[in-house]
C-alpha cells in the first residue's frame, strides 16, 4: 500500500503545486512593482522551493549534444542500437569532421560503460560519459524504470542482468572496454569470467571498476552494514511494493525508487537540508550561479526509476549478505563462475578514499580473485580527498582519476590487437 499512498500524496499536493506555479509567475513578473522588493523576492523563493521539493522528476535528457575535446567541440548523436524491455544500449556516435578538426583520431576503443542499476537513470553518468566521449567510441546502458514494464513481459533478476552485459558485448562486437559504475561490479566481473572460461570472441579486452561492492565484507559501510544486519526476509517484507495504476507496470512487485532516495538523502540528512537552505537564499538574493548549480544537481538526483523485486533482492543475498562471488560460490545457468579463468582482460580498480557507500578495498578486492590477470594489465588506484560520486563525475575525476583509465584502456587495447572502430557518424 505504500506506493499507493506514495502517489495519493503527490496527486493530493497538485493544488498546492499549481498555486506555488502561480505565485512563481506573479512575483517574478515585471509588471509586479513589488517583485524587486524583499518581500516579493521572498514570496518567489518560498514558491520556487516548496514547487521544487513536490513536484515529480522524470528521467532526465542526457544532454550530450555536444562535448569538448582540448577546447574543440565534438556534436555527437545519440543511437539506440539495441534493447531488451528492461533496457537501451545507448551509443554516442561523434562527428567525423569534427573529430578531425579537434586532431583527434577518429578510430578508438570502444567502451561500454555499464551504468548503476540501483535507484537512479543512467543519466547520473553524464559526467562519466561525456570524459569518456573525448577518446573513446563511447556505449552506455540504459537501464528502464521497472514501473514502466508490463508483468507480461516476465522477470528481471541479477543472472538476467549477467546475460545482458553479455548481449550487450556481442552486440558491439570485438573486444570492447567495459567500465562499471558502482553496483554494476559483481555482475560484469561475473559476465567477464564466464566469457573468459568459454574464450568468448566478444569478451572484454579490459575491465574497470569503479567504486564497485566487489567484496563488501571489506571496509564495511553503514549500507553494508544494514544489509548484514536484517534478516532477508526484513528486505522482502519493508522494501518492496507493488506497482499502483495508472503506470504499464500495474501489479508489479518492485523495490520503488523513492525509498531507494529516502534512504540515501536521509543517510546525508544535514547536508541536503543545507543545500536546499542555501538554494532558497541563493533565490532570494538572486544568485544565478548558486541556483543554477543546485537545480542542476536536484534535477538529477532527485530522478529515480524502480527495480524489480527479484533483482533487488538477489543483489541483496548475492552480493552483501552471502557474498557469493568474492567467496568464489556463485553459480550461473547451474555452473560456478570461476574468476580464476580471466586471463587475458586487463583488470583496473577505483576507488574513493572517502567512499561512504563503498569503502576502500571493496573494490581492489577484484585483484585477489582474479589472480591470472598479468601483472602488466593491472591497475589499482585510490584517489585521495573523494567520496562515492567523485570517483566517477567532478573535477578530480576529470583530471586524475580518467587520464589513468583512458591510458589503461589504451595499453590494453594495444595488447588485445583488435582493431579500432570508426566515429561512425558523417
């Protein structure tokens, strides 16, 4: 009944909403004398804030239209060039003429970067994605909102998520990069090994993990520790709902997004009350810069999409309370996954030193299970001074963390000698 109620609230609040649009309109119009006043700036921001926090946020656009590469703009589009109900796989194809204008080469590795499946769009990744665009012929899943999948179309669970990384490659074709994004780290390494044992053609050429649960007995965190704690039925029984009308998904049992977000915003409750404090006085002084910033992060964090029961669940005893993988246990489609098959794919870890959600070694955990990985295609990074988010967006990101991955990814394509693909876009 929860998301039920979830959604009574958000309709029931529609006539606040519309005043606080109209109230917007009206103290910000500059036909209104008061408007410039401290009390008419005031009046603004109070509607803008409070339309801001209530109303809803749908995925957002990616907004990559163009990307800068050394100061020259690359156009790029977007392609869909394949998909399941459950998700797109999204290529940014980058303009030939614009390429070599900006003196870039216009063959490059392919990368798919496999975003987290985990409460937010792909679109998180943004930042992630356009410094990949600048060197790479740049792929990215785009996970879809389970609420929007009818229960005809069947399940979606954490071995369905192993196969589509696996499609997804193929789909590619060669041996592209893959670089996984936090919760993608289990799943991909898993879809790696068994591509390995069976010498799949398509088989990556390189991994990398970024911030990635790999073995989250390590460094534990307050997000493994709540999952170490609850039984699993406590997960079963308080996490998931079921799907109301009017959305395709009706009668779906799935983990809802807006308690995905609940339960991060609350972990760092201080700092966004702060953050929206200081949005509402950014408005009132009229602070572009300020406001502009904020919207431009809430728009995106506040844009949440749901999983089905089964995955969530599954990542749940899978990954943070049996650890099935890092204890070398895992079995898919009735076979163990053996990490010791990996020979041949290069193998780089990221980590944050301030890493609230994924502490440190969690990730470089990846390392000791995969003990045939040459030591020539091995990478182990920690970036000081960053948390979660700042190991894959942001300036350090920019300008420590992806000059390593793009110079490791370019090591390994030289070793794996397949040969690089075009732009591709006139």
């Amino acid at each position: 009944m929860l998301y039920a109620f979830h959604e009574l609230a958000y309709q029931s609040a529609l006539p606040w909403r519309i005043g606080a649009q109209m109230a917007r309109q009206f103290w910000s119009s500059p036909l209104n004398p008061a408007s410039d006043t401290a009390i008419g700036r005031t009046a603004y921001a109070s509607a803008e804030l409070f339309e801001s926090v209530t109303r809803r946020y749908g995925k957002p656009d990616w907004r990559l239209e163009t990307i800068h590469a050394d100061g020259h703009p690359i156009r790029t589009t977007e392609q869909v060039i394949w998909q399941s109900p459950w998700c797109r796989l999204v290529r940014f194809a980058r303009n030939i003429g614009d390429l070599k204008r900006a003196g870039k080469p216009v063959a490059a590795p392919a990368v798919l970067i496999v975003a987290p499946l985990s409460g937010h769009y792909a679109t998180l990744l943004r930042g992630t994605v356009e410094a990949f665009l600048q060197d790479h012929d740049v792929y990215v899943t785009d996970w879809i909102n389970a609420r929007q999948v009818p229960v005809l179309e069947g399940r979606f669970d954490f071995f369905d998520y192993i196969d589509h990384v696996r499609l997804m490659l193929a789909e590619i074709g060669g041996r592209a990069h893959v670089v996984g994004v936090c919760q993608p780290g289990p799943p991909v390494l898993a879809a790696g090994a068994v591509m390995a044992e069976d010498n799949d053609p398509n088989r990556p050429a390189s991994m990398t993990f970024m911030g990635s649960p790999i073995d989250a007995r390590l460094s534990p965190t307050v997000t493994n520790q709540l999952a170490e704690e609850k039984p699993f039925t406590w997960f079963r029984s308080n996490m998931i709902h079921t799907v109301p009308l009017p959305y395709p998904g009706f009668g779906r049992n799935v983990y809802p997004g807006f308690v995905q977000l609940y339960s991060f915003m609350s972990m760092n409750e201080e700092r966004h009350r702060d953050a929206h404090w200081d949005y509402f006085n950014s408005l009132i002084h009229g602070d572009g810069d300020g406001v502009d910033k904020h919207e431009e992060f809430y728009d995106e964090y506040l844009s949440v999409l749901d999983l089905t029961e089964e995955f969530y669940l599954q990542t749940i005893d899978i990954v943070f309370q049996q650890h099935l993988l890092a204890r070398g246990l895992l079995e898919h489609r009735g076979r163990r996954v053996d990490l010791t098959k990996i020979t041949d794919i290069g193998l780089m870890t990221v980590e944050g030193e301030k890493d609230d959600i994924s502490g440190v070694g969690q990730t470089q955990a990846a390392h000791g299970l995969c003990p045939n990985v040459p030591e020539n295609q091995r990478v182990l990074y920690v970036q000081p001074g960053v948390g979660h988010y700042g190991v894959f967006n942001g300036r350090r990101f920019r300008d420590e963390i992806y000059p390593r991955v793009r110079d490791f990814i370019a090591q390994n394509e030289a070793i794996s000698g397949v040969p690089q693909r075009s732009a591709a876009a006139a």
